[in-house]
C-alpha cells in the first residue's frame, strides 16, 4: 500500500470512530496531520504532505484553524467539489494516479461524478521535490507542461542564480518524461557544463557535436559528440551562455531541423533529443536571440529567500537525515541550530546550504568521536560562524518563523533509517529548568548578554502564549454549555462595540 493511501486509510479510520457532527460544530469534527500520522505509523510532515495534497484532489476536507484539521468529505460535498472541478480544471478525465482506497473512494460516488484529475494529481517524481506544491509549485507545473505537450516536448530553459537546483531539476523532468512515457523506456540523459570548457571553445564544440578524424591536430580518430549520445532522450546544458556563438547557432539548427555536423564533417547527421538549458544569467543579454526564440519554455527556479520558511525547514531536515545515513548513527540537533539554519544568510541558496549542514555535522562528528561521547549532537557551539549569526536575527524573523515555531521548540533526533523523531516537550515541562539550560548554552555560544536576554525573552512568551492559547481554546468550548448562545452573541458584540469606542 503507498503511503498516500496508508495516510487516508488512517483518516478514514480516525472519522468512523466519532460520531458525525452537525455543519456548526464541525470545525471539531476533524483530525490533525499528528493523530493521523501516529495511526498510520509515519512522520508528521510526511503525513501533513499527503493530507493537502488529498484535500487538492478534493478527496478530504481541509478545515482551517491551528491546527489546522481534515476530515473525510460528506457525499453531498464531495459531489459539489467533483462538480466545480469539472468546470474549471478538466485537464484530462479519468483514474490516473490513484491506486487501492483512494481508487475505491473515487468508485463509490454517484455515477453521475465524474473523476476530474489534473495532471499535478498523477504520482510522479515531482512529488518527491520540497516544494513541489509551494515555492516550486508554478515551476513543476510549467515543467509538465514542457515534457507533456505533443508530439516531443518543449525546449526548455530554466534559469535562477547558482545552487538552486536546476540540475536536479533537469533530472527530475526526465523521471517524469519516463513515467508519463513521454520518453522510451532507455531514453538518456546526458548533462554537459559548458563552463568546463569555456576557455577552449573548440573542445567544447568537438565534445558536444562530436569529431571526424583529421579536423584538427590530434585527432587521430572519429568521436561521436554528446548530441549523438542524447538521441531519442534528453540533453541537459548547464551555464548554456557560456556556449561560443558559432555553438549557438549550431544547436539552433539542430532545434530546428533535427540536424547537425560533427567538427570537420561535410555530412549532416541526425538527432532527435529534447534540449535543457540551464543559465544564471539574464537570457535577453547572454544568449543569441536566434537560439532563446527557438526555446518556447522558460522556467524560473526560485532562490531559497524566495521559498517559504516551511520549505527551508524540510530542506534542513532532507539534508541532516542524508548526513545521517552516511555516519550510520543517530544525529540530535539542538532546537538553536534549527533556528540558525533557518534565518542566516545563504546566498549560495540550497546547494550552500546542504554544504553548511555537512560542514556542521562534520564538527559534530569530530567532536562526537574525539571527546567518545555517546550520542552525537549538533548543537551551537559547531556551527561555523556565518551560521550562529543566524540568531541575531531571530527578533527580526519572528512572525517569519510563526509557520515552524513549535516544531522549533523540539531536540530533533535524526535515525540513519531517515525517519526523523521530533522531542517536543510536554506540559509538563518545567520552565525555570527550560530557561536556564537556554541561558547555558547561549553564553556558551558567545553572544553578548542582551542578545541572550532578547532571545531568551522570546521564548519565555513563546512558551507562556502556547498555554494561554490551549487554555483560551478550552475556555471557548465550553462557554456554550454553560451560558446560553444568545446572552453569549449580545456578549460579543458589546465587547466589539467598546473596542471600537475605545
């Protein structure tokens, strides 16, 4: 059973359990992302994950509120979601995507509803992408259309500043290409820097089109190129404005006309392949206006400051479970360091900031294996400098940081398995003991006192609103059984109206 179906079957579960709710209590009616990832056995975020993209499907509920809650769709709204779907987002009709309960769900409705999919539904590699229905959404969803649109796909350029994961990018579309079968089964994907041969334009030419012996000094026998090897699959050029011009115009002519001539070849050979490009730079001034027109799609791949704070979060978590595996023991990340990696400045986007997780375990691993302590833990005093600044802007990025707050409140312990197990403390928990284990590890870290008074005084509010806000839920809840609901509404709109006098 895949894990989307494991999570639904969960819900499905938790809502036969409790007894239906009329429409005015129904903001009670349903179930956290956390109860139903403890029934189904898997991570909360993975479960939050494929909660929303079912309630996008319009298979569940999503009932906003913190938290945010999901419930099963009464049949009556589940008709008048299948309803509106059909009238504005009808890619294509049909059953992809949905396999076992979630097939059998879409099977039991009236068989006047027809199942709506759109292509985003279908289970792709895409979905592994962080991102992928947040920052990245708009891109994916460009990406597909690229890859899916007849007879063999659109040339494709994504441009966005170094180490935001165009390549990765690139590779996704061709796993895409391949499960859609937009590509044959042995399709290639072939990536070329063209920076790595930037300073000799002739090699760089000879090792994307190929040689014939005898075009020039040394070569002493036929080469085919990189275009060759991409026949009938993708062809994926990083830093494409490092291309000479006369490389350019080439690869224009080969867009065009499916042709091309090796280096110091008279004969025109062929090459059917679908073109990637990659670039940092601005397409209008570092490339040939005759080759960008031949490139229909231009996808921007966001920097990691124009991604949601929930994303970077996932991102860290991603890269401390793979730094995980490679040691082979468990990683306990202090709650600070999270917060750290959250809000420094990385202007290296993902790519820097995978490196400066590896560098900060690295510490730790040193740390761990020299001093033979017992557990692993990453906590400030590891964090390379650049990093530690981080909290310095904690005061700044506070309502930034409001998404993750309270997983923040965590010790996250990261098993080489990859599943990541969130210590989040009960309420039990005693504060003074809280703070001065805090005020500890902060002086530890080195910043001045003010600093650590800011920081710490955050957290006491932190601390004390999340209680205040349990208990004003209570509080709410129980106000109907006591007092009668119309004393309660001329209650509130006396209050509203001496708030607004005053």
């Amino acid at each position: 059973m895949h894990r989307k179906d494991r999570i639904f079957e969960a819900l499905r579960s938790l809502c036969a359990q409790r007894p239906a709710q009329s429409s005015a209590l129904r903001r009670h009616a349903g179930f956290s992302a956390e109860e139903v990832a403890e029934l189904a056995e898997v991570d909360r975020t993975n479960a939050s994950r494929d909660l929303n993209l079912l309630a996008q499907e319009g298979i569940i509920e999503r009932i906003p509120g913190r938290p945010v809650l999901f419930t099963i769709k009464a049949p009556a709204q589940a008709a008048r979601s299948a309803d509106a779907s059909d009238g504005h987002e009808k890619t294509h009709t049909g059953q992809a995507g949905l396999s076992g309960p979630l097939l059998a769900q879409k099977q039991d409705q009236p068989p006047s509803i027809s199942a709506s999919v759109h292509v985003g539904a279908v289970v792709t590699s895409f979905e592994t992408l962080i991102g992928s229905n947040e920052g990245l959404k708009v891109a994916v969803q460009q990406a597909k259309a690229a890859i899916i649109y007849p007879p063999r796909g659109l040339h494709t350029l994504l441009c966005g500043p170094s180490g935001v994961g165009k390549t990765t990018f690139a590779r996704l579309m061709h796993a895409f290409a391949l499960e859609l079968k937009a590509l044959p089964p042995d399709a290639p994907f072939i990536s070329f820097n063209c920076a790595d041969y930037a300073g000799n334009p002739q090699l760089l030419m000879a090792h994307l089109f190929g040689v014939e012996r005898g075009a020039y000094t040394g070569a002493d026998r036929n080469r085919e190129g990189l275009v060759e090897q991409a026949h009938r699959g993708i062809l994926f050029l990083d830093e494409v404005h490092r291309l000479p011009p006369e490389g350019q115009e080439m690869l224009f002519y080969l867009m065009d006309r499916e042709r091309f001539r090796r280096m110091g070849d008279v004969r025109e050979r062929q090459a059917s392949l679908l073109l990637l490009a990659a670039t940092t730079e601005d397409p209008n001034t570092a490339l040939l206006p005759t080759f960008s027109r031949r490139i229909p799609m231009t996808i921007n791949v966001p920097g990691l400051n124009e991604r949601t704070i929930t994303e970077r979060y996932e991102l860290v978590r991603a890269f401390f479970t793979a730094e995980c595996s490679s040691i082979g023991t468990n990683i306990h990340v202090a709650p600070q360091v999270l917060r750290a990696l959250l809000l420094y400045e990385c202007p290296g986007n993902i790519g820097q900031l995978r490196t400066d997780v590896q560098l900060t375990c690295a510490r730790a691993y040193l740390e761990y294996r020299t001093r033979n302590l017992s557990e692993l833990n990453v906590h400030t005093d590891v964090l390379p400098d650049h990093i530690r600044r981080g909290l310095l802007r904690t005061a700044d990025f506070h309502r930034t940081l409001e998404p993750v707050l309270h997983q923040l409140e965590a010790t996250h312990i990261f098993t080489p398995t990859g599943l990541s197990l969130d210590s989040i403390p009960g309420s039990t928990h005693d504060l003074y003991d809280s703070i001065s284990t805090e005020l500890t590890a902060l002086r530890s870290s080195g910043l001045h006192a003010d600093e650590i008074n800011d920081l710490l005084h955050l957290d006491i509010q932190r601390y004390c609103q999340r209680f205040a806000d349990t208990v004003t839920q209570e509080r709410s809840d129980a106000t109907p059984n006591i007092v009668d609901e119309r004393i309660l509404a001329i209650s509130h709109s006396i209050v509203q109206f001496a708030e607004e006098q005053l």
